[in-house]
C-alpha cells in the first residue's frame, strides 16, 4: 500500500486521533470524580451513622441487628454487630458487593474493643449504581457527537487552512515561459508570506534567465552571421578577377582571424553549457580567504608579465565554509581578467574580501581602467565595454554562477576619484562545516 502523502488526511487522522485520546482521558476523569465524589457522600453518611451508634447503643451483642429506629436518617440502610472478620481489627474497612440483583456498599467499623465486636452497616446503593451508569452512558454519547462535530471542524479547518496552499499550486502550474507573474503576496496569510517572497524570487530568476537565454540565442546568431556574411564577401570579391599572389595569402589570413574569433566565440558559448553542469556541484569544505588569495596570486603573475600589479587586501586571514568552488573560481577569474584587460601598464588592481554578517563574505576587485556604463545591463550577453576583444560573455557567465550560488554580484564605477570600476560579488558560507582533514 502506498504511502498517504497527503496533508490534509494526515492533519485530519492526527487531530481526530488526538481529540479521541483527549475525550477519553477527560471522560475517564470526569467520570472517576463524579463516581468518587459520590461515594465520599455515601462514605460520610456510613461512618456518621456508625459513630452514632456506637455513641448512643454501646451495649449491642455480637450477631445482634440494629432497629432500624435507632437509626439516624437510615433510609436504605441497616446494621447489626458482627465479630472481627479475621483478626483484631482497629480501622475501618470498605468493599462493595452485588446480592439478589441489588448493589450494596458496606462499612466494618470497630464497635466494642473489649468484646472484639465490630459494627457491618450497609447500604442499598442500587439506584446510586444505575444513575452512574445512565451519567457513564450519557458521557460516552456526549464524546461521540463531540468527536462527530471535532471530525467536521477538522475538515473545515482542513480546507481553510489548504487555501493558501491551494491557491499557489494553481498559481504555479500556469506558469511557463510566455506567463511568468509574480504572486501578490498581501493576499497570504502570514505564515505564507516567505514562501511566496521565495516562490517570486525563483520567478524573478527564471525570467531573468529566460531573458538572457534568448538574448544569447539572438546575439549569437547575429554574432556569427555577421562575420561569416563579411568573409563570404571580400572571398567573392577577391575571386572576381585574378590578383596577385599576395592578395590571396591577405584574404585568407583575413579568412583565418575571423575563424579564430567564431571559434573562441563558440568556446565562451560551450563554457556555459558546462557551468550549466557545475550549478549542480556539491558544496565543499574550504578556507575560501585562501582559496581566492591563491587565485590572486596565480593572475599576479599574469599581471606582472604586463607591466601591472596585483594587490591583495584580504581580511580575515582564514575563513572556512561550504561553497561552489567551480561557480566561484569562474565570478574570481572573470573579475581578474577584467580588472587586468582594462587597467593600463603601470595600474593596479585591488583584490578584497571582507566578512559580513557572520557567515557572508564580501569580495571586490578594483581596477583602474575606463569604468563602465552604468546604464546599461552589462551582465546581458554579447555586452562589450570599450573596444576591448572578446565575445562579451565573460560577465554574463559570472552572473549566471552567481545565481546559482544565491549570491549578489554587481558592476560599478569607483567612487573614490579615481578612475576604474569596482566588481563586486556577496555571497553566504556555512561556517559550521568542519573543513576536510588532509592525509598528506
């Protein structure tokens, strides 16, 4: 049998069987004092009439009955005096028996010390029995149509309480990729309020990868087209008439460039296909300040062999949490690249990190090159600054690693005086991870 999954049945069996249980330990105790309660009445009465009797009628014999005129409000009640039931006996006793169809209560109650003689009152106690017995039934009737009205409450709340439930699942299956709309969350009860802030950041997300998806698909169409449109046209030109050697060797070294651009061009366009992959890469366990500072110092060397420098400012000196190393090596080496593409000979190039918030880190690369144009989205594919060669995929692939890394990445101009752009990507760590331990 498959398992019911189904919350609703699952809140529906748990509160019925937890008001069951409920009604049955209430019912047991109401009835258990009403029954005691009761019983402490008759008890009183008994033990009233057996001090009574032995204050007033001290000299009755052994096996001797009690006129019932001598009795005090005796209705239902009689009393003779017996020998000690088994041995010398200086309390009283209590026990219940049933004879003829009726039900008696009984009291032993010490009578005459010297003569070892005890008092046995007893009382009809029949019409008390049935009258519990009619409050027994009348509790049990009682719990059955209260677990009746608990079972529809249940199944009302159940259905008010799947509304909002409800009404996002609908929201969700219309969705697709001509209708994407946010959910209005002032509609939500509270308690539903972050999942529909989740649900419409996962909106936001989508729409924003839908869009890029289709500007890369168009960029890269145009991308392509246009340069083999050109190098189909000067192929034809220099084949219209016969030219000099030299002119052939030109178009065809002409013919090479552009090749070798489409095939870079289409390289930028698989590394996105395989970062596609990498968003599903487990975290792992790393010191991330030292991850970076190595990054770092791989692109100085690159950077030195231009005539520029690299400068890090890393705090603290060691940071261990869980995260991407794919998806961050690619944010850290598209930042690097940039900085040192755009910044001139002589220039340096910033690389920051510092912690934010417990378990977020903030990492800045700072160049001091021409800066931006903050106008336009520059994360878009096929997005160039300046003149500067490449197929202006660089920054769209550090936006997409971004997002699935659920970090924030920007592109900005300082603001310090000088000139330069400063890229900058928060992202949050889980610093609770025990980090992995060498076996070198």
């Amino acid at each position: 049998m498959a398992e019911n999954r189904s919350i609703r049945n699952q809140f529906l069996t748990q509160l019925i069987i937890a008001s069951t249980i409920l009604l049955i330990i209430f019912s047991t105790m109401l009835y258990a004092f009403i029954k005691q309660s009761i019983y402490d009445e008759l008890s009183q009465q008994l033990v009233k009439q057996a001090r009574y009797i032995v204050q007033t009628f001290p000299d009755y014999e052994e096996g001797e009955k009690i006129d019932a005129k001598n009795l005090k409000n005796a209705l239902g009640i009689s009393a003779k005096v017996i020998p000690a039931p088994h041995q010398f006996y200086s309390a009283i006793e209590w026990r219940e028996k049933k004879m003829d169809g009726k039900h008696y209560i009984e009291l032993i109650y010490p009578y005459n010390f010297k003569a070892q003689t005890y008092l046995l009152i007893s009382k009809d106690i029949t019409n008390v029995s049935r009258m519990l017995h009619k409050i027994l039934r009348s509790i049990i009737i009682i719990n059955l149509i209260s677990l009746i009205l608990i079972v529809l409450y249940a199944f009302g709340l159940s259905a008010m309480l799947l509304v909002p439930i409800t009404r996002l699942t609908k929201k969700l299956s219309t969705l697709n990729e001509n209708f994407l709309t946010t959910i209005d969350t002032r509609t939500l009860p509270e308690e539903f309020i972050p999942l529909g802030e989740s649900i419409n950041r996962l909106i936001n997300r989508i729409q924003t990868f839908v869009k890029y998806q289709k500007e890369l698909f168009i960029g890269t169409a145009h991308e392509l087209k246009t340069p083999l449109n050109v190098m189909k046209l000067k192929n034809d030109v220099t084949l219209i008439k016969k030219r000099e050697p030299e002119k052939y060797i030109e178009a065809l070294q002409l013919s090479n460039k552009t090749i070798q651009e489409m095939n870079q061009m289409i390289g930028s366009i698989l590394e996105i296909g395989r970062q596609e992959g990498a968003h599903f890469e487990l975290p792992q366990t790393i010191d991330i300040v030292d991850f970076i500072r190595r990054k770092g110092e791989d692109f100085a060397l690159l950077a030195k062999s231009e005539g520029k420098e690299v400068v890090m400012d890393l705090e603290p000196d060691s940071f261990v949490g869980c995260i991407q190393k794919t998806l961050l090596n690619q944010i850290v080496q598209n930042f690097l690249q940039n900085a040192i593409k755009f910044t001139p000979k002589g220039g340096k190039i910033i690389l920051k990190t510092r912690p934010q918030n417990g378990d977020k880190i903030r990492l800045e690369v700072i160049d001091e090159g021409v800066g931006v144009d903050e106008n336009i989205d520059l994360f878009a594919p096929f997005k160039r600054v300046g003149n500067a060669p490449g197929a202006g995929l660089g920054l769209f692939l550090a936006k997409s690693a971004a997002d699935a890394m659920g970090a924030k990445i920007s592109l900005e101009n300082r603001k310090d005086g000088h000139s330069g752009a400063i890229a900058t990507l928060v992202f949050t760590t889980n610093p609770q991870c025990e980090i992995p331990i060498s076996s070198n």
